[in-house]
C-alpha cells in the first residue's frame, strides 16, 4: 500500500494528532482511549467510534451477539465444565442358619387327629397353589385303643374323597361322590345294599391312600362279609386289610386301611379315574338293617 502526502515519502514520519476528532475516519480520541486502557483490555468499534472493553473475569470468554451488536464478556459454554467421578461400592453377605436336629419330640398316642380341608372347586388342594385361599375346619377322632395291633404310627393328612360309587350286584352303579363329601346323615348306601352278595361300594381319590375314615351313621344289622380290594389291571384283595366297622355293621367314625400296594394304577369306575378302593360283599347270610353312610375321608401320608 502507498501513502501520498505531501512531503512525506515513509508512514513511519507520519504524525496522528490522537486528541483530534477523526469521526469522519473512524477514529475518536486514541488518546483518551489508550489512557484509560489497561493490561488485557481490548478495544473494539461501536456504531462510528472506537471503544475500550475492559478485561473480563477468569475463565469467561469474549461472546458474539451477531452482527451489528457489541460482544461481551461470557461464562465458558458446555454441559459439563468440571466433573468428578464416583465410586459405589456393594456389599452382600449370606447368612446360614443350622437347624438344630436335636429336638425331636415323640408323638403321643392318647388320640388321632385329622384336618379336614373344605375342597371347592375339587382340585384346590391338589393344586398345592399358596395363592389360593382354603377355608378349614377340624375333626378329631378318638382311637380305639384296644385295638391298636393293627393301627399305622405317623402322621396323615385326611381328605374328602374325590369319588364314591355304590354298585349292586347286578351291576347297577350310581354316583355317591356328592353324598361321600357332605355330612349329611344316612345319604352313602354301603354294601350289601341289595342284599346280595357281590354288592360292591367303591371310594376313589387322586393320589394312592393307604386309609379312609368313614363316619357310619346307621350300623347293618345281619351276618355278611367284605373284602378290601384295589384295582392293579384287575380287582385283587388289598394286604392286611383292617376294617374298624366289622363289615360296617358298627357306627361311627371308623377306619379301614391296609399296606400301600406297589402296583395299585388307576382305573376309571363311572367316568372317574381315580385310585380306587372297594369293599365287596363276598357272602351273605342275612341282614335286617342296611347299614348306611355320613361322609368319608382318604388319608395321605406326611
């Protein structure tokens, strides 16, 4: 760039007058504005004249406001301007409890006490859901103690049976299972029911049983026997098989149980296919009072 001015050939001989009002060159007082500047201070135009803008704080930076407008002095910009990284340490301990085996107490034999668990629908408890809420009630039986040769030492759980089926001889069947779950008095015609002999009553439940409790409301009277038989593809008679009732010729609240078979399958008596249980009339001499039934449990080992 070359500079005409008359008499001065260098810009170095140049002289600003810097206390002149230059408004029409765009300079005003550099001077006065160099005087009043400090270290750090910048100088920027505003609309015709020149400006000092002091320093700005620590850390800020010099921030545009778009065209036209004077920058300022701005805190620096940034989602995260420090950060410091945490640490959270986890912890897990087991603890484990022996259980102390040593107070084993044994079960006196004064009385045998069954639970009695309300079924509805049927298969509620079989289920074994801890969601389902089932109402029970209590019965408790008296053991005879005289006749304890025969009786199981344990523990049981007695249900309604899940099936009860009464058959003459001529093998006419009818559905007693509704009869077998109520209390009601006298509703179970128990064998011989014809009389004859080869009447048969059947009780059914879901899983293998080893025992009934059967509440007879009214006794037979006569001279017949029975025979407990399960069902292993044919109908054979059930080892050591112990009838409380006498043939159901004795009321109340009885048992009759026998040896888990081995080989007991289930079979399907009326359309019910269940573990089946059956007392037949295998002789008959008589009888003047059939005997009649109230309700009937099956029992499960626990």
């Amino acid at each position: 760039m070359s500079v005409l001015i008359k008499g001065i050939t260098r810009l170095s001989e140049l002289e600003i007058d810097a206390d002149k009002d230059w408004q029409t060159k765009g300079i005003t007082s550099l001077k006065q504005i160099a005087a009043m500047m400090s270290k750090g201070d910048v100088v920027l135009k505003n609309t015709n004249v020149l400006i000092r803008l002091a320093a700005g704080p620590d850390g800020y930076v010099l921030t545009s406001a778009g065209p036209g407008k004077l920058p300022s002095w701005q805190p620096a910009g940034g989602a995260l301007k420090y950060y410091f990284p945490a640490y959270v340490g986890l912890t897990h301990t087991k603890n484990k409890v022996a259980v102390n085996q040593n107070r084993a107490l044994p079960v006196p034999l004064i009385a045998d006490k069954k639970h009695v668990l309300v079924d509805s629908p049927s298969d509620y408890i079989r289920r074994f859901d801890r969601q389902i809420s089932i109402s029970a009630s209590t019965q408790v039986a008296i053991v005879n103690q005289s006749k304890n040769i025969s009786a199981r030492v344990g523990r049981e759980l007695s249900i309604q049976c899940d099936g009860a089926v009464s058959e003459t001889s001529g093998g006419v069947q009818t559905d007693e299972t509704a009869a077998a779950r109520d209390p009601t008095a006298g509703d179970m015609n128990l064998c011989p029911m014809t009389p004859a002999a080869e009447d048969k009553y059947y009780i059914g439940f879901s899983w293998s049983f080893r025992r009934i409790w059967l509440n007879i409301g009214t006794a037979g009277v006569g001279n017949w026997a029975n025979q407990i038989e399960y069902w292993n593809g044919a109908w054979v008679p059930a080892a050591n098989a112990y009838d409380e009732s006498s043939d159901f010729t004795i009321s109340g609240l009885k048992r009759m149980d026998w040896d888990m078979p081995g080989d007991w399958v289930k079979t399907t008596v009326l359309g019910m296919n269940l573990y089946w249980i059956r007392f037949r009339t295998v002789s008959l001499v008589n009888q003047t009072i059939a005997p009649k039934g109230n309700q009937c449990f099956c029992c499960l080992p626990i």
